[in-house]
C-alpha cells in the first residue's frame, strides 16, 4: 500500500500546522496529504488511461484541495503563501 501509517505520520510531521505528528486536522496537513495522494494518482492514470473511477476520484480529491485552498486563501494569506511555496503548487 502506498499510504501506510508511517508515511502519514511522516508528511503531518513535515508540513503539520504545529510540526508535530498529532496534527491531522491543520489546512496545511490536509493540503499536504491530498497533494500526495494526487501525485501517486496521477502516476497511475498515466499508465493505466481507461482507468474511469481512478480518474474520476482524482478529479475529485484535487477539487476538495483546491477547496481547503480557497479557505485558507481567505482565512490566512500568509499561510497559503508559505503552502503554496512548500509544496510547489501553482495558483
């Protein structure tokens, strides 16, 4: 499996709100965590193209963190910067 325990933990520690483990409910977890599923999805579409539900469910994971980009935009410009830059993304 791709998405174990340890690597979770691994990327709340890394981009967490509070740099710790516990912290799975920050913008900034959740931000992180879907860019890496997005990342392994998109490998996978790439090599298996007809694959419809993959597609669709990739579709829908950028959605909701384009979503958890918009509210922290709103809430906290700083924070979205600071996202944006750490992981690369492009507005």
């Amino acid at each position: 499996m791709y998405l174990n325990k340890e690597k979770k933990t691994e990327i709340f520690t890394q981009y967490g709100k509070a740099q710790s483990s516990t912290d799975t409910g920050s913008a900034e977890s959740q931000i992180a965590l879907f860019t890496y599923r997005i990342k392994h999805l998109t490998e996978h579409v790439k090599k298996n193209h007809k694959d419809y539900v993959t597609t669709r469910s990739l579709t829908r994971l950028v959605g909701k963190r384009r979503a958890l980009l918009d509210y922290l935009y709103d809430r906290d410009v700083e924070r979205y910067r600071a996202i944006i830059k750490t992981l690369g993304l492009r507005k």
